[in-house]
C-alpha cells in the first residue's frame, strides 16, 4: 500500500502539489529569459493559455523589459497592446528585440469595450501575446478573461497598479514589480508553490528610451491599430 509521502499528489488531479514544492505546469511556457526568475515559476516561465497579473508601481518601472525576451520569442505572431499608458514606440521595441511590425496597438473608448477586444484576441488564438493595461477588472470580467485565455495558447499579462495585489484574482501567478537602482524587484504575490516572502531582484538595464512615450514624442510603432472598438 502507498503511504501518504508516496503519492504524488498531480497524479490524482493536475490542480494538486505539495506545499513545500513548485506545481508542475501542464500547459506550454515561455522562459522569461531571466533564469533566476524562470527557477521560481511552475513550469520554469510564463504560462500560456493562462491569465498573468503584473502590479507595477506606476507605469515605465521595467514591466516591457522584463517581458522582452518572452515577447520576442512569440513575435512571430502578433504582440497585442491593449489600452497601453502610452503608445507602443518602434525604436523601443526593436532595441528589446521585438520587431515592431509584430506590434498591434489598440484602444477602446469604455471599459467595455476594452474587456470584450481582450476576450477576442484570447479566443481568436491570433496573436503571441496580449498585454492588458487596466486599473479596475470586476471579478466576473477576471473569471470570463481566464476562460477566454484558456482557450489558447497566448501569453496574457493583466498590468494593474500595485494596490490592486491586495484584491483577489483568479490569476494563478501575480506578480508585484517595483523599480530598484541597477534592476528591478518582482515580488511573488501569488504563485502555485511555496510561499515566498523575500522579493528576488532581478539586475537590468532601464533604459528610459526603451520606455512607451507619449504621442508628441515619437510615432508609434508600424502595423498599430488604433480604431474605437465596438462589440
């Protein structure tokens, strides 16, 4: 007979682990490109067909370089930019190796409108990833955008204010980013495995040119799609 140290608790359901252990991610991930960072995600990087939350301090603090690498290695899809603080800049993206071609930028007017072009790009499978700028989501458009992720294999970030980690989510990794001098600390708000109280720092380059500028700056990136969406 199998004790109970014996069994392996992703054998009777793929939802189970150990408390003292990293789930196993069942679905494809995409290394973050940060080694010390994929060591501390189940599955060893983002998940896809999965909804991640990143709380940032304020908008520019490091969140698109610490996406780049994952970015770049789905940009032969599009990279979906919805509702962004500022407009995606081509020489931004290209300098973190993302081509700006792959680039889709778009904007709704309401809410509303915002949250049902989310659940089409998940559902459509269309593009690598969707980045998602939002500062309040009700609980039931969290729950509809999950499913509508699940449906697929798109990288999904929800970007939210830092205050919003303190509200429950059905995300099952959240993350809360703060810049730091030489780099930038990813504190683990959520995550299927062991607790983990210390935030890790994570050395980069902030490179303000690599940041999203206001329209009277640059032009933004090619391909950007900008109409007023409608359902």
């Amino acid at each position: 007979m199998l004790t109970a140290a014996k069994i392996n608790p992703e054998h009777l359901h793929p939802s189970l682990w150990r408390a003292s252990q990293l789930a196993r991610s069942f679905a494809r991930c995409v290394s973050t490109g940060h080694p010390a960072l994929d060591n501390q995600l189940p599955g060893g990087g983002w998940p896809t067909g999965s909804m991640t939350d990143l709380h940032t301090q304020q908008p520019g603090v490091g969140e698109l370089r610490l996406l780049a690498p994952a970015l770049s290695a789905v940009a032969d899809r599009q990279i979906a930019f919805l509702q962004p603080p500022h407009p995606p800049q081509a020489l931004a993206l290209a300098g973190m190796g993302i081509p700006p071609e792959s680039a889709l930028w778009l904007r709704a007017d309401r809410t509303a409108d915002a949250l049902w072009a989310a659940e089409q790009v998940l559902r459509s499978g269309s593009c690598g990833a969707l980045l998602f700028w939002q500062n309040q989501v009700r609980p039931e458009s969290q729950r509809r955008l999950t499913l509508a992720a699940q449906e697929g294999e798109t990288l999904f970030f929800m970007l939210r204010p830092l205050a919003a980690a303190q509200d429950p989510s059905p995300a099952p990794l959240r993350l809360a980013l703060r810049p730091r001098a030489g780099g930038l600390e990813v504190g683990f708000v959520k995550r299927r495995g062991p607790q983990r109280d210390e935030p890790l720092f994570l050395p980069m380059q902030i490179n303000p040119a690599h940041r999203m500028q206001p329209r009277h700056e640059v032009a933004p990136a090619h391909r950007v799609a900008e109409p007023a969406l409608h359902q």
